[in-house]
C-alpha cells in the first residue's frame, strides 16, 4: 500500500475498523501490549468483580478490621515523561519526509 501497489487505502482502514476489540491492532492503539486481550467484555467482568467485592465489604458483618481484598488486576497504561507535549503536524511532516 505505502509503495503504490496492493489494496487501496480506504479499503485498509475499513478492515482495520472492523477488527475485534481483542485485537493487538487495538491494543497497542489503546496504548500496548499489556492491553492484548482486553475487550469491553473484559473489561465490564473485571467491574462487575470490583462492584461485588465492593458490595460484601459494605454488607459484611466484620468483627475487627476487614480483610482486604484485592481489585481486579487491570493493564496500565504507560505514562509519559512529565513535560513531554505531542508532535505537532510539522515535526511530523518534517520526520516522514526525511528519505
């Protein structure tokens, strides 16, 4: 595609919206690998399992202290270096026009 031959480009961006939400092509667009397998459906079990362990902690009828139970393990997103901006358009014309 990028050299001028295979399919058309339109053609490229209607499959890639059309792949699942488990994809890695959408886990590295949400921010990386660490998202590879996480789909809405993974994502509501792991709020339903924190709205239950939420709801037996304010219904039980403790003696003492709670005992702590652990929140679903979630990906983390990577987080950017403080004071770091975007690229703009012209650094990014300027990077991909370089050859």
């Amino acid at each position: 595609m990028i050299a001028g031959r295979g399919p058309s480009p339109a053609l490229v961006l209607l499959l890639i919206a059309r792949l699942p939400d488990t994809s890695l092509t959408t886990a590295l667009a949400a921010g990386g690998r660490q998202f590879f397998g996480w789909g809405q459906d993974r994502h509501m079990q792991a709020d339903l399992y924190d709205a239950l362990t939420t709801n037996t902690r304010a219904t039980g009828q403790w003696r003492g202290k709670a005992p702590k139970i652990p929140e679903y393990p979630r990906p983390q997103a990577p987080k950017k270096a403080p004071g770091k901006r975007g690229s703009s358009v012209a650094e990014l014309y300027q990077h991909f026009s370089r050859r």
